[in-house]
C-alpha cells in the first residue's frame, strides 16, 4: 500500500492541491455547485467541471460513493464536450478517481487509475517535469478560484501559467479576468484602468458573446465614470444572455451603485426565479431595499410606514441569505443593523456574536468591525464597545472605505472627548493610534506624549511612544 500511496502523490489532483476542509463553506458550496449543474451554467466543459468540484465536496462530506458516481458523470461529460480533445482534461479526473478507489479501499481500480494517469502523461509530454499542460493548470486554477476566497492568489497565478502556454485560449483569458477581477479593490484612485479591467477587455476579444464577462466588466468601468460604454455592455449582456442568473446579478449590482433600484430588483426578482437558493441574491436585492429604505429616510416629513416596508422586505431577503448560507458575514452584519433599527438589540446582538464566529477574511473582518462598532455608537450608545470595534477595524491593514470611515468615528470621540475634559489620556491615545495607522508618526508620538502627561503611569501608552521614537530615529 505504501508503494501506491506514494505513487498517488506524485498525481495531479484536488487531493494533492493542498485544499483544506477549514477554508471552505461545504454546505455552501454544495448548494451553489448543484444549481451550477441543474441550470447547465458556465463555457463549455464547466458543468463537467462542477461534478467534479461537487465529487470532491462529497468526499469531503464523508460520502466516498457518491463522489465516485460525480466524478463518472464529470468524465461522461467531458467526453461530450470535447470528444477526441478530452483525454488531456481527463488527466485531473483520472487523479481524483485513483485518489477516491484508495480511500474506499479499491485499490486494484486505485492501481488502475494511476496506470491511466501515467499513460496520459507519457501520450501528452510536456516540456520539462516542472511544467504541467495547461488544461491541468486551467483545473487548478478554476478549482482555487471556486472552493474559497482565500484561495484567489493561486488562481490567479494558474491561469496566468496556463495563459503562458496557451496566450489566446478563450477559457484560460475568461478565468483569468474573473480571477483578477476578485482580487483587485473595485475602486482605485489610479486613473489608468487596473490589470483585472484590462484583461476583461482582452477576453471579450477573443469572446466577444460572453454576458458575464461584459456585466463583470461594466462593473469596473461604472467605477471610472465610463457610464455610457458600461451601460452599452449591460444592455448587450441582458440581450445576449437574459436567462443566466450570474448576468443578471451582476447587471443587477451595477444597477443598483448607478441608482437605478427599481430595475436592479426586478432584475434580481427575476434571478431569484430561476436560482431561489442564491444567498448572494438574496443579499444584493436586500441591498436595493436598504436603499430605497435610505432615500426615505432622508425625505421631509418621513413616511415612516414607507420606511417600514422597505426595511421588512429588507430583513426577509437578508433572513433568507443567512438562512441559505450560515456564514455570510456580510448579510448577518447587515440584518443586525436592520433589528438594531426596530430595536430589537437583542436579536442584533445574537446576529453580531454569529458573525464574529465566521470572520475570516481581513476585508470582511474589517466590514464587519465597523458595522458592530456603528451598532454600539448609534444603537445601544456603548462608547467602549464602540472604539473597541473601531479600533480592530483600523489595525486591519488595508485602507478601504470601512478603515477610513473606522479612523474617522474615533477621531470625532476622542475630539468630542476633549472637548469636555482636556485630561482625558484615553482620547489622545486615540488620536496617537490613527495617527500611527495613517503613517504620521510624529504626530502619533505627540499625541502619546499628551495621553503620559494625563496618565504618566500607563504602560501601553508609554510603550507605543517608545516605539514610535526608535522609528523616528
């Protein structure tokens, strides 16, 4: 056994692609890779491509047997799709099934499997043992980019390989403008349009139908103000692919960031008619109704009925995301805030401590820790719970909106502060610390200086001005 262990790690496979069961929402992706399967959605080969991605989420879920019977119909379809071409897409497929034949205790069919493998190996040499086909670089990558976010880097890294091989393969030129296009903030101060915008240009021309990549698109351009060439590919996306629920929620997004809220949810309506298991769906039409919610909220006098209705159809789509999808942080931080309104804080609360048992990206860290911070300093008026908040989404190293907006808040407590007690050390230490955040050291220091000469005894204080002097020296 252990001479075929060995030979099964030297194969190309989602088992040997380093992919933990800690990184990745099973019940979620599970969901999603079914409604994938059931709506046919995706270029071609990508319906073969979810059995295999929903087989490894089977095994993962300790059911070996029907991982087995995914990864035949991955197979079948495959075939199908690309005919006499298919055996070097089948290379990954082969690996997983060897993989799954060991772990069931198959180990005849293991052996055979990976004697397959090597015979795809040797019928398709590569140019050297290092570089794999770029069909097996294209899994990987599509792999990385589907099972979790954290994954992202090494999918963009893959279909970059893949394209160095193959520059004008429509799939690899997709994949790696979907890819690029998750990893790069949407809005940048840089006027010249970002390597992820670029390349979505560079794969609609060389497939120029494709409704996803026109809507992902029009999203990065809406965010230069290039509102009439976004607006064109809207048009163009819906016209050419209506019935694709990715088209229509990405058209449905852009819509609602261009104030057009009535279009956006009867967009999303439609989306959700034909994937009603789309937490992300759920979320972005509650996001519409947040807005409506908002612009009457700011009319004179307020129809506070209006207000109301808009906020429970807000709470019903945001219910159904998080009951969907256990772990959407996003969607639970801004249910919270809607009970926060009705003044259900204890129903807030709970959401908030759910929340905190999901974060795991910094970015979605730092959304949520300035949303429970709004909800202490507007809600329940707990300054401390507050700063608290504001101040772990200020340590979060990336300088979005929400680090702005977090940088902000604490400088208005700590003016405000002041301006009642000038001996208050704990708001100066306040303005040292986004200070120091914002890079202004020398201000970060006298400010810390200030906050010893109200507490001369508090160690915190005392050790983040030596360490900012060491710096400035």
């Amino acid at each position: 056994m252990s001479d075929l262990r060995c030979r099964l790690l030297q194969l190309q496979s989602r088992f040997t692609w380093d992919l933990k069961k800690d990184d990745m929402d099973l019940e979620n992706l599970s969901t999603r890779l079914q409604a994938h399967i059931d709506l046919q959605l995706g270029q071609q080969g990508a319906v073969a491509r979810s059995y295999s991605f929903l087989a490894y989420v089977r095994y993962l879920q300790d059911q070996p047997e029907e991982a087995v019977s995914l990864l035949n119909q991955s197979e079948e379809k495959t075939r199908e799709c690309f005919g006499e071409e298919s055996e070097r897409r089948l290379i990954v497929t082969y690996g997983d099934l060897a993989w799954l034949k060991y772990h069931t205790g198959d180990y005849q069919q293991s052996q055979a499997y990976c004697q397959i493998f090597v015979s795809q190996q040797l019928k398709y040499p590569t140019d050297s043992p290092e570089v794999l086909h770029p069909e097996v670089y294209g899994e990987k990558a599509w792999t990385f980019l589907k099972f979790s976010w954290s994954y992202y880097p090494k999918a963009v890294d893959c279909f970059r390989k893949a394209l160095e091989l193959q520059p004008d393969d429509s799939e690899w030129n997709a994949g790696y403008a979907i890819a690029l296009y998750r990893t790069e903030p949407m809005f940048s101060e840089a006027p010249e349009e970002s390597p992820g915008t670029k390349q979505l240009r560079r794969a609609l021309e060389i497939k120029p139908d494709d409704g996803v990549l026109m809507s992902l698109l029009a999203m990065k351009l809406g965010t230069y103000n290039k509102h009439q060439e976004a607006d064109n590919l809207v048009e163009r996306a819906l016209k050419i692919d209506p019935d694709n629920p990715h088209v229509t929620r990405y058209v449905g997004k852009y819509l609602r960031s261009q104030g057009d809220y009535d279009r956006s949810i009867a967009l999303l309506k439609q989306t959700l008619e034909r994937s009603n298991h789309s937490s992300v769906t759920h979320h972005q039409l509650a996001l519409c109704y947040m807005r409506r919610k908002s612009d009457e909220q700011i009319k004179k006098p307020v129809n506070h009925q209006t207000v109301k209705h808009w906020r429970s159809l807000c709470i019903q789509h945001l219910e159904e995301a998080v009951r969907i999808r256990a772990s959407f942080v996003l969607a639970i931080a801004d249910l919270a805030l809607m009970y926060a309104e009705e003044k259900d804080f204890s129903r807030a609360e709970e959401l908030f401590q759910q929340g905190l048992e999901n974060l795991s990206e910094k970015k979605i860290c730092q959304i949520f820790h300035h949303r429970y911070a709004n909800f202490h300093l507007y809600h329940t008026k707990q300054e401390a719970e507050a700063i608290e908040h504001y101040t772990q989404g200020l340590l979060i190293p990336l300088k979005t909106w929400e680090w702005k907006q977090c940088a902000k808040k604490l400088k208005l407590i700590a003016e405000r502060r002041l301006a009642k007690d000038q001996s208050d050390g704990q708001a100066f230490a306040l303005l040292g610390m986004v200070a120091k955040a914002e890079d202004n050291k020398k201000e970060a220091a006298g400010f810390y200086e200030k906050a010893l000469d109200c507490d001369e005894n508090h160690d915190e204080y005392l050790s983040a001005l030596c360490e900012l002097r060491m710096e400035l020296q």
